[in-house]
C-alpha cells in the first residue's frame, strides 16, 4: 500500500509496521534476534510491527540494524537554500571585486642589461665562458 498524507497517523504506523516485519523477515531475522541488536525489547518489535506508536530512538536503531537507516535520507532531505537565500548570495557574490589577472612581466631578455646566452661570451677550451 502506498503511503499518502491523506491516511490518519494510525493507518500509516499500520502500514510502516508491516514494511518493518517484511524487511525482518526477508532477513530471516527472529524478532528476539534483532530486538537484542538493537538495544530494544522484543515486546517493542512486537507493538512496532504491529502498527503501535513507539519511540523515534527505537524505531531509528531497528532501522540501523536492518541497514535502512541511511533510507531516512530520501524522506528528509537536506534542506536547500530558500529563493531569498540564492538571491542574497548572487547579490553578495556580484558585490564582490572582480578578480584581475597579474601584469606580465617584461621578459628578461628584454629587459635593459640583461645578457642571454652565448650573447658575446666566447666559450673556452675548459668550456667556460670568458669575458671580452
């Protein structure tokens, strides 16, 4: 059965019950079994699959230990940024200076007293160069 927001806080406890057993069973799992796992009574895997209302904490650790918690991602996920928000951000982001790229410098070469090599250095028999 699908979930709506339509059906009373009852039916869907009904139905989350009934999903939590099947993963249970599916995992061949005796509710003794994972009670222990999860820190719980077996009396309360009994009332959660039952459809019974029962602690957030416990429902959270049977869902750890049937490796599902990381589902609750997908029901509740991480909130975004609001409309004003991303406007706000865009406006603080174009308030910002503009980077510039750094003047290049002038290349030695050409820079004035600057020799390169083999620039009138006549090379030597020991290979080194010696002035004029």
């Amino acid at each position: 059965m699908k979930i709506q927001n339509s059906q009373t806080e009852a039916a869907i406890l009904k139905e989350l019950g009934r999903r939590l057993e099947a993963e249970r069973l599916q995992r061949n799992l005796p509710q003794a079994e994972l009670a222990a796992a999860a820190g719980l009574s077996r009396r309360t895997i009994v009332r959660m699959e039952s459809g019974e209302s029962c602690r957030l904490d416990a429902f959270v650790a049977v869902l750890k230990q049937l490796g599902l918690a990381e589902r609750l991602g997908v029901v509740l996920s991480e909130p975004g940024l609001t409309p004003i928000q991303e406007a706000r951000l865009e406006e603080f982001r174009s308030s910002l200076p503009k980077r510039a790229r750094a003047r290049r410098a002038t290349a030695v070469a050409d820079r004035p007293g600057v020799r390169r090599w083999g620039d009138g250095v006549p090379v030597g028999a020991a290979g080194k160069g010696v002035e004029r």
